[in-house]
C-alpha cells in the first residue's frame, strides 16, 4: 500500500507540475523585423540563399507591421513572377535579370524607411 500511495504522489507531482508548466507559458511567437528581411535580400541578390530559408521568411505572414508584410507578399510575388527555382541548385540566381533588378529595388527603399524609421524613434 504504501508503494502504491509513493507511486501515485509522484505521478500526481509530475503530472501537476506539468499542467503548470503548461498553464503559464506562452506560445512562442516568431517576429520578422526589418533586418531579417534586409540580410535575407543581400543574400538572395548575392546568390546565397537557399529556396528553403526564401519561402521560410517569405511565405510566413508578418502581422505585427503592415508595412513589412508588404514588402512581404511584393517579394512573394516577385520569386511567382521572376523565379528560378530549379536553377538554386545549381548554383545559379534565385531570380531573373528582371526579378534581381525589382528585388534590389525592393530592398532599397526597405533600407530606406528603416533608416527614416529608426531616425524618428530614436530623435523623438
């Protein structure tokens, strides 16, 4: 009996202490920032990004900055128009001549609102 009550002490602890565990955590949440989407282009205009870590960043909507989710779904909507994707693996441009002139472009004024955005964030 008293094997039985050791045994049912410890399942009830752990069993309670993972219910906690689960009560007060939060859902881990994955926030795209301005950088990321920087560092992302420079690699793809440079032909070091692969099609996998593109469409993870790419194909993952940006809810906190509507502004960013635009720039977003412009370059989703780039690599459905300019793509390459059977070429990557051969070591060639993600994206056309096209694509890679949009997409500089692209990232371009994305450095720039960053910087105007940042200069106002950090002057005010």
């Amino acid at each position: 009996m008293a094997l039985f009550l050791l045994i049912f002490a410890v399942c009830l602890f752990v069993i309670g202490g993972v219910v906690l565990i689960l009560l007060f955590s939060r859902t881990p949440r994955y926030r795209t920032e301005p950088e990321q989407l920087l560092e992302l282009f420079d690699k793809a205009l440079a032909s070091q990004v692969g099609e996998n870590e593109w469409n993870l960043v790419i194909n993952y909507p940006i809810r906190h900055d509507d502004y960013l989710d635009g720039v977003r779904r412009r370059a989703r909507l780039l690599m459905q128009e300019h793509g390459r994707h059977w070429q990557v693996a051969q070591g060639k441009p993600l994206l056309d001549k096209t694509g890679h002139a949009e997409l500089t472009a692209l990232r371009n004024h994305l450095a720039a609102h960053h910087r105007l955005r940042t200069r106002q964030r950090d002057g005010s």
